[in-house]
C-alpha cells in the first residue's frame, strides 16, 4: 500500500496553499505550522472491512485537533481585518485552537463552552493560554446563539465555523488526502457535529476536482451521534445527548451545506450509538495504535455499520475509503480510563510480577 509522507519542509496551511485561500502578501500569518499531517494505513481495519483504508491523523496538529486548519485562517484575516479580538463557542476543540493562535497573535479571545460538557484536555487548553474562559449554564447550541448574537454587535470577530474563513482553512484536509494519494477516495468517513468540517472537506474536494487536481470527488459519509442527530432526524435536537462530547449538537450551523455535501457526492448522514463509537474507538487504539478521541471514531464506527450492511457489497473493485480523525485522544483522557482495562496494583515482587504476566 502507498504511504505517503507529507511532513518535511511542510510550512502550515497557508503557505502551502496559499493559491486556494483568499489571502495576499499583507495578510499577516499566524501559524504553527498546522496541516502536513499523516495519512496513515489501517492494515488491520482494512482487512476486518474488506477496504482499503487510511486514517487522516488530524489529532498531530499543533493543538490536536483539526480546528487549527481553520484558525490559521480566521485569526490571520481577522488580524489583517485590524480585530482585537474574538470569540467563539465550543464543545472543547474550536476553543482549544481559538485560544492558542489567539495568544500567539496577541489578541483577546473569548470562549463560551457549556458548563461540565467538556473533556478535560480542551478546557486545560482553553485555560493556559488565557483565553477568557466562560462556562454557561446551558449546552453548545445557546452558546453559539450568544456569540452570535454578541459578534453582530460589537467589534469582536465571531470564530466558529460560521466565519468562512475557517471552511477555507479547513478545506485544505482534503488537498493534502488527494496530494498523498495521488487520487481522491472513494469514500471519505467523518463525524459530524456543528458540520463545519463536512462542508469543509466536500468544498476542498470539489475545488480540486475543477482545477483538475482530482479526477474524481469521494461520496461523502457523515456519522452524527445517537442522541444528538438532528440532521439524520430532520429536526433540531433540544437536549442533545452523547459521550462523545465534541459533537453534542442539536442545531448545527452549517446544517444546509452538509445536506448539500452528502446530496451532490452521492453520499450519506446517518447516525451510530455512543456503544458503537466507543466499539471504534478502542479497535483503532487496540488494533492501529491509533488514540483519538471518541467522536472522531464515529466515522469508523460508521464505516463498520455500513460494510456490515453490505453497504460494498456490489463494488467491482476495493473501495478506498479515508476516515477522518478528528482529534487526539489525549483531549478526553477520563474516557479512556472509564473504557479501557483498569491497571492492577500489585506489590513490588518478582515473583508475584512474573506470576502476573505468565512467566
Ligand atoms: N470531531 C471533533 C473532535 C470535534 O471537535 C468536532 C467539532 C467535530 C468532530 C465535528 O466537526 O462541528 O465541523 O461538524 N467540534 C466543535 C468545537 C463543535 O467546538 O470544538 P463539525
């Protein structure tokens, strides 16, 4: 199998797609280098499925997560637009990312996030590089309806997916999986919360398909959590629930596009239970080596869901599929310890050490 390597010499988003992003010499860059991350085989994944699949480890960005794709772009336009500040809501990783370009812009940032909603890693993140950090006694969807609310009235930038600066940023994940493949997949599985990032990805695919980069788009597999599907139920989810708390989201923003993405690629927005992510999410940590965290495993939960219903079945060829993990484990460390098998405590003697592992 192919593996390609995007690393070396790699200069962030921006620069190394500077001809695709709507940006010219006076737009001061704020980068840490974010994007060039690995496109990695899944052996194992591919023979339990019968695909061939390769995971896109967004969770190696600078603030583990793909957020910083899209923030590289909205704190570079919204330093060139003369901002001093922004704000935005989160369930953990846009506020992550916000925080970090903003303090390396220099910049006042604001991070509205639903009180005790968030894992661990990300609010640590939010906190240490001093952002201002708001928990509100309500979920995700009132936190966006507030800073949206604020944005539009006062000179404070609005840093969410609704910026389109940050789709543009973030359309770059699908250059770099075309760029390493040589070819878009067939499929391309992802989770879905606010659907900022599946809009993202099918704008990205289709820019390159136009200017002739890929012969061909990938159908577009979209995988909403259970308890907090609105756009698989058709209709906003009031008290969203799931443990994959980055994509606890009853009314996302780009709710259209997303219809979009899957209506124009061919293909679909469906849902899988919390049991069926964490199924996902300890087989690429078990069986890859591979540490996400749990809602970006809904996308191979998804991807296990339809090879189980045949969804391949009449394919000619292997489909190439690409899941799209969307963040690192290590953000929400608690999950991994309430899932995985407790360490035991044994006394410091060999004999009962050996006795332990079967020696
Ligand atoms: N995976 C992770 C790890 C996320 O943090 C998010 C969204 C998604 C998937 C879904 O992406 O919203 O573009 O459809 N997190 C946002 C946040 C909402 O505030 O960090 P989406």
């Amino acid at each position: 199998m192919h593996q390609p390597a995007v690393r070396a010499g790699w200069r962030g988003v921006i620069e190394e797609y500077r001809r695709f992003l709507p940006v010219s010499e006076q737009t001061p860059v704020v980068t840490m280098l974010e994007g060039g991350t690995p496109l990695i085989e899944a052996p194992r994944l591919s023979e339990r499925v019968g695909a061939k699949v390769w995971l896109k480890f967004e969770g190696l960005n600078p603030t583990c997560s793909f957020k910083d794709r899209g923030m590289t772009m909205a704190i570079s336009k919204a330093v060139e637009e003369g901002s001093k500040a922004v704000i935005c809501a989160s369930t953990g990783n846009t506020s992550a990312s916000a925080a970090a370009y903003s303090a390396r812009a220099g910049i006042k940032c604001v991070v509205l996030i639903p009180e005790g909603a968030i894992a661990l890693g990300k609010l640590s993140q939010a906190m240490i590089h001093g952002a201002q950090v708001l928990q509100i006694k309500g979920n995700f969807d009132d936190a966006l309806e507030l800073v949206k609310e604020i944005s539009g009235k006062y000179p404070i930038t609005l840093v969410n997916s609704l910026n389109p600066y940050r789709i543009e940023g973030q359309k770059s994940g699908a250059f770099e999986i075309v760029d390493a493949l040589g070819e878009a997949p067939d499929y391309q599985f992802m989770p879905v919360g606010n659907a900022g990032n599946i809009t993202a990805y099918w704008k990205g695919y289709k820019e390159y398909n136009e200017k002739g980069k890929a012969k061909t788009r990938p159908k577009m597999m979209g995988f909403q959590a259970e308890g907090s599907a609105p756009i698989v139920l058709g209709h906003p989810v009031k008290d969203p629930k799931t443990l994959a708390t980055a994509i606890k989201i009853g009314n996302p923003a780009s709710w259209k596009q997303a219809e979009a993405a899957r209506d124009e690629s061919g293909g679909v927005i469906d849902m899988v239970s919390d049991d069926e992510i964490v199924v996902a999410y300890k087989m690429l940590a078990k069986m890859e080596g591979v540490f996400c965290e749990p809602a970006s495993a809904a996308g191979v939960a998804g991807l296990k869901k339809y090879i189980e219903k045949g969804y391949f079945a009449n394919q000619s060829s292997v489909p190439k599929v690409v899941c799209i993990l969307t963040g690192h484990g290590l953000k929400d460390p608690d999950r991994a310890i309430k899932v995985a098998i407790q360490p035991k405590v044994v006394e410091a003697k060999i004999d009962l050490i050996k006795k332990e592992i079967g020696l």
